[in-house]
C-alpha cells in the first residue's frame, strides 16, 4: 500500500527476502520500491523512515507487462526504463506478480535466446 511507511514496507521486504516490492493503490501498481530506495532513504534517519510514506520514495511506473508480453518485450521495458523488475498485470490493469532481470537471464539460460517464452512463462 503507498500509504505505508519505508520502515514497515522495508520489514516486509526483508522478511520476504526480496529486493523488489510492487506499491499498489485500489489493486493497480503504482510503482515499484526497491532495496536501493530503501538504502537512499536509510541516511534520512529512522523517524523519517517511520513517518515517510512510500508514495513519497518510489518511482511511479508507467510501464508494465501483459502476461502473454515476449520476454524480449519485458527486457526492452526493463532496458528502456533503466530499471530490473517489471509488474505484470492482467487486461484490468489488477497486479498478477513481477519479472525481475534474473527471471529474465533464468529463461534465457533454459530455452535460449531464440525462443525465451513469455512473460506468463517465467
């Protein structure tokens, strides 16, 4: 939720040991907070932490995936947005999950680069 603090989604994070965390607003990806947010905002103290919602840290992203999206597609998004992980989301717009770079390199390594799959594949 992008009314929660860096402190708490940053628990969630490490108790989920992910680095990546999609931000949703009434069930839509808002963005995408990452351990490198959360390593910028941990010079602003822990009250800051605290009292920062993470609307306030994330980027906003315009940028996500059908699950039916090639693996080509999800890497040109990721290229093109400077960015290493990409929300998939259904024809409503509702999250479904994430791709990171490793699942791409992951499907990749499996079926090689002339058929890598689709993002429903990873």
């Amino acid at each position: 939720d992008e009314t929660s603090s860096i402190l708490e989604a940053g628990n969630v994070m490490i108790g989920q040991q992910v680095r990546h965390l999609v931000v949703v607003s009434n069930e839509r990806c808002t963005g995408v907070l990452t351990d490198r947010d959360l390593l910028e905002a941990w010079y602003r103290g822990p009250s800051a932490m605290r009292a920062t919602p993470v609307r306030e840290l994330v980027a906003t992203r315009t940028s996500c995936v059908l699950p039916a999206a090639p693996l080509r597609q999800v890497a040109h998004v990721m290229d093109v947005g400077h960015v290493d992980a990409v929300p998939v989301v259904d024809s409503t717009g509702s999250l479904l999950g994430l791709i990171t770079a490793g699942d791409v390199v992951r499907a990749v390594a499996r079926h090689g680069l002339a058929n890598p799959g689709s993002a429903a594949d990873v």
